[in-house]
C-alpha cells in the first residue's frame, strides 16, 4: 500500500506539469514573435493559478549557467474587470517577456509556482546581424560624389565671376 502512495504522489506533480507548460507566444495569440535578438515572450500559466506568485528559471544551453528570478509575476484571472465608469473592459495579459538574455543563444526555461514545476520549454533567441560584416556596396560612391561636387562648384564660381566682368567690361551705348 505505501509504494502505490508514493508512486501515486511521485506522479501527481508530473499531472499538475501540463496544466502549465511554458511557450513561446506565437501568431495564434495575435503576436509576430515571441523570439527577439535579447528576450523571449512567454505565454502565461493558465488562469487556474490566478493570485499565485510564480518563479521563472531558465537555463543558458550553451554556457550550462542557470538563472533563478524570484516572484517575477502574479499570474492573473481570466475574467472582466469594470472600470470606474460602469462599462465592462476586457483585460488580457498576454505574456511575460524575458529580458537581457544573449543573442542566438538557446534557453531551457521552467516555471515554478509554490511547489510545483512546469515541464521545460527550449527556446532561441534571434541572431542579430554583426554591423561589421554588412556589405554597403559602393562604397567610393562618396568620393566621386565629393569630386563632382567640387568641379560643379568650382565651375559655378567661375561663371559668376565671368557674368560680374562681362557687366562692367561690356561697352555702353551712348
């Protein structure tokens, strides 16, 4: 009878895992992305544990160093709210973004609320161009804009001073 408790209780957080699986938020919860070059964009436990602090722990794949954030949220109820006036105003939060991680790098990422772990979702920031290696083509476009406009300019002065002298050395009619 006491290893069908405990194979009983070693199962029962396993069952309360599902009911809130991380992930990414994605184009079905009306968002382009829920990657960026620096964050991640979770979707929010289910409103079951609505007024429950949740802990966020996320580990960085490539470097194995794990991180820990205490209370980040408190997971919100899914009904109507009204606002002073009287009306009725939907609220919808939609989820909790991960900030100041590093760029292409994978993440292992697990909610924790009270004692209970969601299962682990794996997710990759973007990777963000190197301004280095961006080809800008043409590049001597600029010096021979800068000599155009220099003969331009010089041959401008040169016809403004032509049309002074022609004015004064011009004869007059008398």
């Amino acid at each position: 009878m006491l290893a069908v408790l405990l194979i009983i209780g070693g199962l029962i957080p396993l069952i309360h895992a599902e009911d809130f699986p991380p992930s990414l938020l994605s184009v079905e919860d009306k968002v382009i992305t829920g990657q960026f070059f620096d964050s991640l964009m979770l979707r929010l436990p289910s409103c079951f544990y609505a007024g429950q602090s949740v802990d966020l722990e996320y580990l960085n794949c490539d470097t194995n160093q794990s991180y820990i954030q205490s209370n980040v949220f408190t997971v919100p109820s899914c009904g109507s709210r009204s606002d002073p006036k009287g009306s009725t105003v939907l609220s919808r939060n939609m989820g909790y973004q991960l900030m100041n991680l590093k760029n292409g790098t994978q993440y292992k990422i697990t909610y924790k609320i009270g004692n209970l772990s969601s299962s682990s979702v794996i997710a990759t920031t973007r990777t963000a161009a190197n301004y280095n290696d961006i080809n800008l083509s043409f590049s001597g476009r600029s010096a021979a804009m800068l000599v155009i406009t220099v003969l331009l300019s010089v041959a401008m002065f040169i016809l403004l001073i032509s049309i002074i002298t022609s004015v004064f050395v011009s004869p007059t009619e008398q």
